[in-house]
C-alpha cells in the first residue's frame, strides 16, 4: 500500500472519528472549561466585564468543538511534519557520512 493511500486513510478515520459523535448527540451540549471558567468568574467578581467580545460565535456548541478539534488535529499535524523531517535529515546527513 503507498504512502498517499495509508495517508488518505488515516485522515478519513481522524474524520469519522470527530464526527461521529455529533451526528450520534445530535442535540447534546458539549461544554469545556471555558464556559465553567466564566461561572467560577461570576461567583467570584460579578462587577467582572470581559475585555473584548468574539468576532464571530459559532452557531452552537458542538461546532466550537469541531473547529478546536480541528485545529488541534493541524497543529499536531504541522508538529509531526515538522519532527518528521528533522528525523529524515539527521538520517541522511548520518547515511552520507558513512558512505564517506
């Protein structure tokens, strides 16, 4: 099997993956530590004023979790890219010297 195609498949199960459970808790709320955090804030100060406001918000909540999913999944992908070469020229470089 070629590299582009064990590629392709792991990015189509990373996609099942993250939505599966959207389409399984349809109308479920997932909540992070974000919305806990302005509670505890509230209790704490409520004369408390957030500095700014979000330029957009997502339609719902699962939405905000796909798109933090998502970005998580390009950032490890940027990292493993990134790891994966420094391997590859480190083994070149020491391929080439034992060549010499």
């Amino acid at each position: 099997m070629s590299l582009a195609k064990k590629n392709l498949i792991i990015i189509l199960l990373i996609l099942i993956v993250v939505i599966t459970p959207l389409i399984i808790k349809r109308n479920s709320e997932f909540l992070g530590a974000d919305g806990m955090a302005e509670g505890v804030i509230s209790e704490i100060n409520p004369q408390y004023t957030a500095w700014f406001s979000n330029i957009w918000e997502p339609p719902s909540g699962e939405i905000e979790s796909l798109l933090f999913a998502l970005q998580a999944a390009i950032g490890a992908g940027f990292l493993g890219y990134y790891i994966g070469l420094q391997r590859g020229k480190h083994k070149y470089n020491n391929d080439r010297q034992d060549k010499k």
